[in-house]
C-alpha cells in the first residue's frame, strides 16, 4: 500500500464547535469574561472575544502587559476580567455576542441602528456591512410613503431607534438618483383657461363681449329700459 497523505476539511466541525462554546456561555462554564453594558453582565470567553473583535484584541493584550492599566475599561480579577463598556446598548451587545457564538446575526429594523453603532465601536467590520446591507435593502422595497411600514414602524408609535432608521432610510432615499428616477412626475402647474373656454354657447368669438344696451340700461337707474328705435 502505497503512502498516501490527504486533508480533509469538515465543514460541520465549526457550526458543532460554535454550539459547544454558546452552550458553555450560556450555562457560564469556562467563563473568564463579563462584559458590562449599561448595568447587565454578559459572560463570555476571553479567547473567543479577543478572535472576534480588534477592540477586545487590543483591550485584553495591554491588559496582559500591564494588569490593571487602561482608562478602567477593563480590569483583572483573580479569575475573570471585567470589561465596562459605556458608548454601546445593551440590546446591540447582545445581538452582536450571540453572533460572534453562532454566526447568526439577528438584525431588524428596530435594533439595527444600535448593532451598527456597537459593531463599530468593537471594530468588527463584518457586521458593519451586514448592517449596511441592511439597510441598503430597506432603500430599494417600495416607495417613499411606505417607508415606515417597510422599516417596521407602527403608525403613531415610533420608537427611538426605529425612527432614527426610518429618518435615515427618508433622507438617503430622498437623495437617491435611484429615488429620484423612480419618483412620480411633479404635478404641473394649473393652466388658466381662457375666456374663450368660459364663453357661453352662442356668444360672438372674436373681440370682446359686449352686453346688449337693454340689459345696460337696466343697469343704469333712470335711463329707459327700452331700446331706442333702429
């Protein structure tokens, strides 16, 4: 038998290693991270932050060389480290931890804006552009009066970051070429007829319209109603 060398790449692997450290997460085995994010505690994996994010990357290497140094963003205890994040919401920071766990990001119109925002900050530019996407698409489904509807507005109660993505989609497609090619024609101005549309049946067309002297007559107190002989 020959010598014979092969490898071989299983493509299941990840997707069953992702489930095993999200179900690690969730039950908090292994855990040596809580990230803090407006009072709530997320607990995760330093490792699997630090591959994900160049934001935790950077974070938890100068936390290695100097424990304790930085801006207190992060600090070390005896087996965790606490990382406080102030500029991001707590609803983005979730949608972005369970993705970096599952690499499914839950996106809709009502918490986009926040994963965007979040995603930037953490340096994770994939998700930035699955955000612009996003919204790109929100751009090109259907006219502008429907444009809350289409962004998930219910009418009268816009929330903060739905209005924010509604104000964000009316201002990009309003400045569009796309839009504006798409758009209906302006109305055009209302023409003014003329006296000879309004002329009544019978009456001369050329010149102007001259009333019989009886009827000017009667117009006139003391002058007679009848017309002077021909």
């Amino acid at each position: 038998m020959k010598d014979r060398r092969e490898e071989m790449e299983i493509s299941s692997y990840y997707a069953q290693l992702l489930r095993e450290l999200d179900e690690q997460r969730q039950h908090g085995v292994l855990c040596d991270a809580c990230v803090v994010v407006e009072g709530k505690v997320f607990r995760a994996h330093k490792n699997v932050l630090l591959a994900s994010s160049r934001y935790f990357k950077t974070l938890y290497c100068q936390a290695r060389k100097v424990p304790g140094a930085g801006p207190g963003d992060a600090h070390a205890t005896a087996a965790t480290t606490v990382t406080h994040l102030d500029i991001v919401t707590a609803a983005g920071f979730r949608v972005i931890l369970d993705f970096i766990y599952s690499a499914r990001l839950a996106l809709t119109s009502r918490n986009v804006i926040e994963v965007m925002s979040a995603a930037s900050y953490l340096q994770m530019t994939d998700i930035v552009q699955a955000c612009h996407a996003f919204i790109k698409a929100a751009l090109d489904i259907s006219p502008r009066p429907e444009v809350a509807e289409d962004v998930g507005v219910a009418p009268g109660v816009v929330g903060g970051a739905s209005e924010a993505l509604a104000s964000l989609v009316c201002s990009v497609r309003s400045s569009s070429p796309g839009w504006r090619d798409g758009a209906a024609p302006p109305t055009p101005p209302a023409t003014r007829r003329s006296p000879a549309a309004t002329r009544a049946p019978g009456a001369p067309t050329g010149g102007r319209t001259r009333t019989p002297r009886a009827w000017r007559a009667r117009r006139m107190p003391g002058l007679p109603t009848s017309s002077p002989p021909l």
